[in-house]
C-alpha cells in the first residue's frame, strides 16, 4: 500500500524545495514509537521534508513520543494526541465502527481535519490513511499511504474529497514549503 516509489508520483504534480528534504534518525523514531514509519513517509521526508502544501495542509514532522510537555505543543505528538481525543466522540464510517486502531497523525489542514495511519497492523507499508474530517465529524479510512494520498486528493481520485475544503481537491499541480 506505501511504498517510496509512491512519493515519484507526488514530485510530477508537487515539486519538492530546492534544498530537499531533512536527515532523521529513523531508528530513533521506530524506536520511540515502538514501531517504524512507512517507506513512502521517510522518502517523503528526505525530499521534501516536513511542510506545508498550498499554504493549508501541513506534513508534519517526525518527532519521538514524549509526553506533550516534553514534545512541545505543534507537532506530531499533539495532533496524535488531538486524533486520539476526537476519536471516541466522532463519528466512523461504517469500516471503522467498533475497531480501536492505533493512530499516529502525519498531517493536519487549515480546516482542523488530522490525517493519520492506523499503525495497528505490524507492517508500516501496509498501514491505511484514517481522516478525521471536522466538518463531516467523522473518521473515514483510505485503503493507501500518504503520498498516494496526497496524489489521489491533488487528482481528485477519491469518489468525494476526503477534506473539509475543496483547496486541494483535483487541482492538479501543488506549491510546497519547507517548514524549519
């Protein structure tokens, strides 16, 4: 479902900043996590890094867990925290009724939706997209990866667009910045 290869898609229709993406210590997030991220997120993160598309959808960084205090209060931690939260009040597609998944968010808009993986499985290239869009209140699970994710919306290949604004959806072509 994730693979690196699916970040070459994204770069025809989102060129990555001129100086790429940033060096992490992925065995130190895996480690941190208990778990390590999928393939098409770390290649992701090596060309692009973390960021913002078209002004309004942030990918967040990588960050180890630590409590929030530690963490700090603008990154992935919190928004797992915040997806986490909005869970059990929120409402579920109908694939997602009565299942407990493990989130880690990788992403937020301008709108207040999260977008995460259900990190449940054992294997990260398998791990689906779960968006929390807050004006549907609801979860809805994506059967890919982020980057193809992030293509699909940039197509407009979902049936509808999984976010609570249009700004994105099928627009073909997108700018992205380089946060830090």
């Amino acid at each position: 479902m994730s693979a690196a290869a699916d970040v070459d898609a994204l770069l025809r229709l989102m060129p990555p900043p001129e100086d790429g993406g940033r060096a992490v210590d992925w065995d130190r997030m895996a480690q941190s996590w208990g778990r390590p991220f999928p393939p098409d997120y770390t290649r992701f993160m090596e060309v692009y890094g973390a960021g913002v598309v078209q002004d309004f959808l942030v990918v967040l960084a990588p960050q180890p867990l630590a409590p929030l205090q530690e963490a700090g209060w603008d990154g992935m931690v919190e928004e797992t925290g915040n997806a986490e939260d909005t869970w059990a009040d929120a409402y579920k597609a109908p694939e997602l009724e009565g299942t407990s998944p493990r989130l880690i968010a990788w992403g937020a808009d301008s709108s207040a939706d999260l977008m995460c993986w259900d990190a449940s499985g054992e294997d990260p290239a398998a791990w689906p997209v779960l968006v929390f869009n807050r004006g549907e209140i609801r979860f809805t699970r994506y059967n890919c990866g982020m980057a193809e994710f992030l293509t699909r919306v940039l197509r407009g290949e979902f049936p509808e667009c999984p976010l609570s604004d249009l700004g994105l959806w099928g627009r073909g072509e997108a700018a992205f910045k380089r946060l830090g």
